[in-house]
C-alpha cells in the first residue's frame, strides 16, 4: 500500500539537523511524487501505460500558458502555469476519477471527496502559507486564470486520445456516447465560464473531431 502524503511527512519529521527549506522542499517533492503514482482512468500513453495525474499537470501547464499568451494577452500566462501544475493537488489523496458517465449524485459525491482532499493538503502544507493559498486560489475559481486553467483541463480528456489515435478511447465508448456524454455538459459548462464560452465550444469541435477521425 503506497504511503499518504501525511506518513511521508511523519517520517521527514524524524529526519535530524534538517533546515526549514530542506524540509519544505522534500514536503513539495512528497506531493509531487504521490500524484506521479495516482494513475489517470481512461487515459493511456501509445505503450499502453496509464497516464499519471503528474504528466497530466505538466502537459495542462505547457498547453494553458501557450493557449494564453498566443490568444488571450490580457491573462497572466505565468500564473495559468502555476495554476496549472498544481490544479489537480488534492488528488494526492484522494486519487482521479472518471467524470464521462457519472450521475449529478457521482459528481456531487467527488466534490464531497475533492473537499476532503483539499482539507487533508491544508492541513499537511499549513507550513507553506503560499503553496496553500495558491491551491485555494485555484479551487475558489474567482480568478480569470483559474478559471482559463478549468476549461482548458476540459480539453484534456479528449486530446489525449489523438495520440495512440484513439485506441483507448474505442475501448470503452462508441462515437455516439462521446458525442451525447461531451455535448451534453457543453451548455452547463457555457453557463459556468460565459467568460470563456467560446473554448467551450473548442471543447465541442475537438469532440466532433474524435469522434469523426478516432474511430
């Protein structure tokens, strides 16, 4: 059984003559390393291997900033990175999950999970005042890149498939299901960012694409 992230903290606390940014940094480490092993579902490289949350984080990190600085000058590209790498935090503890066929019921029940995690990493990261509001920040979803980062992390689950050109996805959903389970949450998600409405419907053709060229 893999370690939490506070077990990994208890240990380090053992550690002798450690100094404060030594510790900090194994802490952040601790975290980064636990999401490398939170596996994705659904998400697969061309070699067959699961995606992992980390990669996840770092391909949304290279994609949102570019995104931002190519078509939307007015956002802090720097800040979409930063929210980028650390938007999927909480799931250090409480893992990924599949949002493609869950009921309003599922979904209110990862939030529920989500909120668990995020007061877990609190609590665990109360020594790195900044990595917690940072984190906080994001999840408030008030700030214009917070929300750009949210809607671009909705690409993801369909820009991954292009790569092993869409033999994951044809394993577990037909083009139809892709087009009803992505297109039926696109109004929901247009009323949720009328700010960025528009990368919703980005969202929609890189569906329509799949969806036409994947199966």
């Amino acid at each position: 059984m893999k370690n939490t992230i506070s077990q990994t903290f208890q240990l380090l606390a053992r550690l002798p003559d450690m100094s404060d940014i030594a510790y900090t940094a194994l802490q952040l480490t601790a975290l980064s390393s636990r999401l490398a092993l939170e596996d994705r579902t659904l998400v697969r490289h061309v070699t067959g291997r699961a995606e992992n949350v980390a990669e996840h984080s770092a391909m949304l990190a290279i994609i949102a900033p570019a995104i931002a600085e190519l078509y939307y000058p007015g956002l802090d590209a720097n800040l979409v990175a930063r929210f980028a790498t650390i938007h999927d935090a909480a799931e250090a503890y409480v893992g990924d999950t599949n949002t493609h066929t869950l009921s309003r019921e599922e979904l209110k029940q990862k939030a529920r999970r989500e909120a668990t995690g995020l007061r877990r990493l609190r609590e665990d990261f109360a020594g790195i005042p900044s990595f917690v509001k940072l984190v906080i920040q994001y999840e408030a979803q008030e700030v214009m890149e917070a929300r750009f980062v949210r809607i671009i992390d909705k690409w993801t689950p369909i820009l991954v498939h292009f790569a092993d050109r869409g033999a994951t996805l044809r394993s577990y959903i037909t083009p139809e299901e892709l087009r009803s389970n992505f297109v039926a949450r696109a109004e929901h998600l247009k009323q949720q960012f009328p700010d960025f409405a528009e990368l919703v419907v980005v969202r929609e053709e890189l569906t329509e694409l799949a969806a036409k060229h994947l199966f």
